[in-house]
C-alpha cells in the first residue's frame, strides 16, 4: 500500500462516545450490562429496588465473618450451605440484600468494599443483581 492509499487512523478514546483503553475496568462493563438490561425493563434507576450481592467462601468461618461485617453495612445476609461443585476457594456463598437506589455510582462505590470484606475472609466478591421493578 502506497503511502497516498494509507487512511488515519483515529484511536477509538479520540471519538466522543469511546471511553480510553484502561479507563473502566471488566466489572465497570458487567456493571453496564446489568444496567442497560434493567433499562430495557422500563426500571427508573432513579428508584430504589431490591438488590442482591453475591459472595463466596472458601470456609464457613470466612462466610460466618464476612455476614457479620455485610449486616454493619446494613445488608440483610445468608449464608448458603457448602457447595461440592464449586472449586475450593468457592465453597461457601453468602447473599447480601437489601433495598437501595442502585446506579453505576452506587455500584461503583459498593464494589471496592464489598471485594475488600471478601478477599478479608478467604473469599471472593462474585457481582450484584437488582429487581426491574
């Protein structure tokens, strides 16, 4: 190709639109997706709504430590029973509810404490969901 049949090329962050690489991590994405699938609901993400915060363990302990610093956060906690299929360090899930306005601020501000009290008990922070309605 001869350098008069070469076009710019114009990164993608130059767009308006287009977000520059490194600049939302894969979580932020997950999140959107989440949020573009309640919009298409018809949710007003401006109401609160039920939500819920998946976590897990790889010790009853872990799980038992974790549900008591999630309920001083104000979430309504339960811990499942353990779960053969789950690899190791994912045997012991915990479910943190509660009701809240719920939007890429309020995740994005959750998230980060929510992986901390985790990863502080052996465990891992395995996302969110919320009620359309």
């Amino acid at each position: 190709m001869s350098s008069k049949d070469k076009k710019e090329i114009i990164p993608p962050y130059s767009v308006k639109g287009y977000e520059e690489t490194g600049s939302y991590t894969i979580e932020d994405e997950a999140d959107r997706e989440v949020f573009q699938q309640l919009v298409e609901l018809g949710a007003d993400l401006q109401k609160e709504r039920h939500t819920i915060h998946y976590l897990s363990f790889s010790s009853e302990a872990g799980a038992n430590a974790a549900c008591r610093d999630l309920e001083q956060m104000g979430f309504e906690v339960s811990a499942g029973e353990k779960v053969e299929s789950e690899p190791p360090t994912r045997k012991w899930p915990v479910m943190a509810e509660r009701i809240e306005v719920i939007n890429q601020e309020v995740i994005r501000n959750l998230r980060k404490p929510l992986a901390e009290i985790a990863e502080q008990h052996g465990g891992k922070y395995d996302g969110w969901e919320a009620a359309a309605d």
